[in-house]
C-alpha cells in the first residue's frame, strides 16, 4: 500500500546540507522532509571537515543551533604555512577582519540532527530507490522504499543535498548536463588522534616529500593529513608509520613538539574538482556535494555547501513568504559565480602545496618562488588571508 503524502520541500539526503536547509525552512514555517540512505549513526561516524567560514556560523545562528558550536568551537585569527623548514603565518584578522572556527563537521551534523528532532522534524533514514519524478512539472513526486515498503511524497520543490554518489544531480538529463573535473594524481590519509595539536592553529605544510596538514578538533583531538599515492591502502599505515613521515614533512623545530598517540579513526580521501552545471533543473536544486566538490586544501566543501544552502533558503523563503520567484530563478546562478571562485582558491593552493608525480625541477621551483611571494608580499597574503576566511555570499 503506497502511503501518499505532501510536502513543500522534499530534501533529499541528511548530511551538513539537507539538514541545514530543512532546519532553516523551519524557522520560517516552510515544511520540508529529508530522505537519508543511511542512520543518523553512520552520518555522525564521517570524519570530514573541520573549519567553518563565518558565513556557515551566521546560518547556524540563523537556524537556532549555534550555541555548542558559541561554546565548544576554537575561533582561529590565523594559519600557518611551511615550505622546508620555513614556516609564516597568515593573519585574518589584519588581512580579511574575520576568524574561522574550528569546530568538526560531525559536531555540525549532531547539532542540527538534535535540532530536526527536538521539533519533530520528518526525518526518514534507511531510504531505498530514491527517485525523482516529474522534476519539471509544477508537482514533482519523490518515490522511494523503506523496508521495503513503497512511498510516495508530493512537494512543490525537491532539494538534491545527496552528495557526489547521490541520486538527484543524475536526474538531471545528459544532454542538459554539463560536468568539469580535475582528478588530482594523489589523496589525503587522514587521522584523528586523542593528543593536544601541535599547535594552537593549522600549518600546512609543503615539503619535498609531499603535502601535510596539522589541524584540530579541540585541545585534545588532534587531526593530520599527510598526501599519499591514490594507490595507498589504509592497512599499509602502522601509526608510527604515519607519524614518522609527518615529522619528516613540517618544520624541524614544529616535529619536536609533536605528541603522538594511537590513531581513533585513520582513512584515505581522493581528492578532486569537479562541478555540475546547471545547479537547477525546473523545481530540482542541487545544493552542495551533489553539484561540487573541491579538493579540501583550502577548506571549502563544507563551508560552500553552506553558500548554496544560504542562496537557496532564501529563494524559497522568497517564493512562499512574497510570492516572488525572482530568487529561487537566480539560484543556479548566485551560487555558481561563488562555486567557480571557490574551486579556483582550492585548485591554487592543492597546486601550490602538493609535490606532484610528474613535476619537473622547473615546477617545483616556480612552487618554491610563489611560496617565497606569499610569505614576503602583503597583498599576496591578503588574498589568501580573503578566499580562506571566505568570499562574501
Ligand atoms: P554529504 O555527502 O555530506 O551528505 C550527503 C548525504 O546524502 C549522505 O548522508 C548520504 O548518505 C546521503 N545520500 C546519498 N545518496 C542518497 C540517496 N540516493 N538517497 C538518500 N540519501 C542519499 N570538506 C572540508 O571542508 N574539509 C575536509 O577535510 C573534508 N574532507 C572530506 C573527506 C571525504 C572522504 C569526503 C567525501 C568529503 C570531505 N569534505 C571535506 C567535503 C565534505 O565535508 C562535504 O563538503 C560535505 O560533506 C558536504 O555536505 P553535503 O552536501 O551534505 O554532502
Ligand atoms: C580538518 O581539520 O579536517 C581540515 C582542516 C582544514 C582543511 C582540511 C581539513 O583544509
């Protein structure tokens, strides 16, 4: 038996983005739904990112669920860069006027999956088959199984927040379709380690055995990454092993300080660039993952999944609130100029930081010389310091 039911905005998966843009919906009334293949549980064991734009803080706000994040998350003013055994620092606070917060996507995840169900939000996990019907007509319908049980929703809008293997940015046909890629010839390993950071802000660090990052979750979890083959394996990485060669990658004196311990959680992430175009498709919005990825140097998957979710909140606000469709017309648009501007700063620095197979003495030099301009030219650093902190929306 089909169970018929209505919505005003079918969100389709309950990851940062579906449920941003459900809980915003919230505070203006507007219904919604989120759709997620997975539990809550699986969602929350993803260890992704962990810097957040003031612009992401502003929506959380927004959304009512930024109090833990008020308390428990670390404002930087500032991150560090090494080349060898060179290390400078880029000052936001001089350069851009703003902080970043250090504060773990999962904990973004939890805070707002807490907020969806404190008001009952429809919340439906374990989904199957997720298909998007009529996303052209005036009622598009999503179908889907749950324990095997067929469902039908009708709603006004569908919100693709599925990711890059979701289901919805597939929908839109090919012909209409048009896709850009990188695929960047390495990946991260990553671990997360009950120790204090290395230090009290991020160093990214370029060295002749390639790319590493010292980062954070809070003042006793600690997060690396040190770039590895795309043909690496988790399993071929003892903890010492990692530790080892993260020393060899940051500044001697920064390697003395290090404090290792045994690794809670340790994976491989690929890296690349890719973007979907068009952002739209008649009532289907695609919104983060599921139209772009970045490789995440520059820490921007996350923070321009809010951007969208920000242009499309809006735009639905708009529409039901005034009536007006002016701003859900221009969303492909809006939050595409700021995507392009957002993959090109995460492009620039994987190319600055990274030691690429193929790269040639001349390459690596040019790496060096650019490294040597950042750190020595204000307006260089300004730029960074501006793209980091992130664009304006
Ligand atoms: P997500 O992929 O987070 O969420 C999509 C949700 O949709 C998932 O829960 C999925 O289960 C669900 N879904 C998929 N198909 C579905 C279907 N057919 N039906 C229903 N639900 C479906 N960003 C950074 O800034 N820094 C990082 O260090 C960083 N590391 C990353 C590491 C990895 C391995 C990955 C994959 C991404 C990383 N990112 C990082 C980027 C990441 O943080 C994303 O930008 C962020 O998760 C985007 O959120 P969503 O758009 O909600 O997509
Ligand atoms: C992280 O802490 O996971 C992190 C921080 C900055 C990045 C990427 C990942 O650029």
């Amino acid at each position: 038996m089909t169970k018929k039911t209505r919505t005003q905005v079918c969100i389709i998966g309950g990851g940062p983005s579906g449920l941003l843009l459900s809980q915003l919906l919230h505070t203006r009334g507007i219904e919604s739904i989120v759709l997620e293949r997975t539990t809550r549980d699986y969602v929350l064991s993803r260890i992704r990112a962990g810097v957040l734009e003031q612009g992401f803080l502003s929506l959380m706000e927004e959304a009512g669920v930024g109090q833990r994040m008020r308390e428990q998350g670390l404002p930087h003013n500032g991150v560090s860069i090494s080349y060898g055994d060179e290390k400078f620092r880029i000052d936001f606070d001089k350069h851009a006027g703003n902080p970043v917060m250090v504060y773990g996507q999962t904990e973004v995840t939890r805070d707002l999956y807490d907020a969806r169900e404190q008001v009952g939000g429809a919340l439906e996990f374990n989904v199957e088959n997720v298909t998007i019907v009529d996303a052209q007509m005036d009622r598009p319908r999503v179908t889907y199984l749950v324990k095997g049980e067929h469902q039908e929703i009708q709603c006004d809008f569908v919100a693709g927040c599925d990711g890059f293997h979701g289901v919805s940015r597939k929908t839109i046909p090919d012909n209409i379709r048009k896709e850009y890629e990188k695929v960047y010839p390495f990946g991260w390993l990553g671990i997360l380690s009950e120790t204090p950071p290395v230090d009290h802000e991020l160093i990214y660090a370029n060295s002749e055995r390639g790319f590493a990052l010292c980062s954070m979750r809070n003042e006793n979890l600690s997060r690396y990454y040190i770039q590895c083959s795309t043909l690496d394996k988790v399993e071929n990485w003892s903890d010492t092993d990692f530790w080892d060669e993260l020393k060899k990658r940051i500044p001697r004196e920064t390697a003395q300080k290090l404090i290792t311990g045994s690794s809670i959680e340790k994976s491989i992430a690929p890296l690349r660039s890719f973007i979907t175009e068009p952002m739209r498709w008649g009532n289907l919005f695609l919104c983060g993952d599921a139209a772009h990825i970045v490789p995440p140097t520059g820490a921007k998957g996350l923070n321009t999944a809010a951007s969208d979710v920000y242009y499309l909140y809006n735009g639905l606000r708009q529409f039901y609130e005034n009536n007006d469709s002016e701003g859900i017309n221009r969303y492909a648009q809006n939050a595409m100029a700021r995507v392009w501007k957002v993959q090109r700063f995460s492009w620039w620095f994987s190319s600055l930081m990274h030691r690429f197979p193929d790269q040639s003495e001349f390459d690596h030099k040019m790496q060096i010389a650019e490294l040597e301009f950042l750190h020595s030219n204000e307006a260089a650093q300004k730029a960074m310091a501006q793209n980091y902190v992130g664009l304006p929306y």
